[in-house]
C-alpha cells in the first residue's frame, strides 16, 4: 500500500492525520494519505508566495 505525504516547499511532510483512499469498485484501501493540518497549509502557502514566477519550458 502506498503512503501519500504533503510534498510542500520541497521537503515531503507528515500531516497530523491519516486517511484511507479507498477504491469505489471493490472498496479496498489503496493508499494512506496524510491529512494537512493548518500549519502545513500555512506552511504550503509561505512556500506559494516565495516560489519563482516562472513555468517550465520555453
């Protein structure tokens, strides 16, 4: 099974909580995800704001 984390300003973080993904067809759990909290979303933000104004390519 995998566990999904926050990937956030680079660095992939624990969120304060985990929750099963769980497939509609046969109901079985194909992953663990963890929740953001609000210090992680903050975090996200500060991030947001900081990061270069440019796409990839040309």
């Amino acid at each position: 099974m995998t566990d999904h984390r926050d990937f956030v300003g680079g660095r992939l973080l624990d969120g304060a909580s985990l929750f099963d993904d769980i497939d509609p067809v046969d109901g079985t759990v194909v992953a663990r995800v963890h929740e953001a909290d609000a210090s992680v979303v903050d975090r996200a933000v500060r991030a947001a704001r900081t990061a270069p104004r440019r796409t990839a390519g040309p």
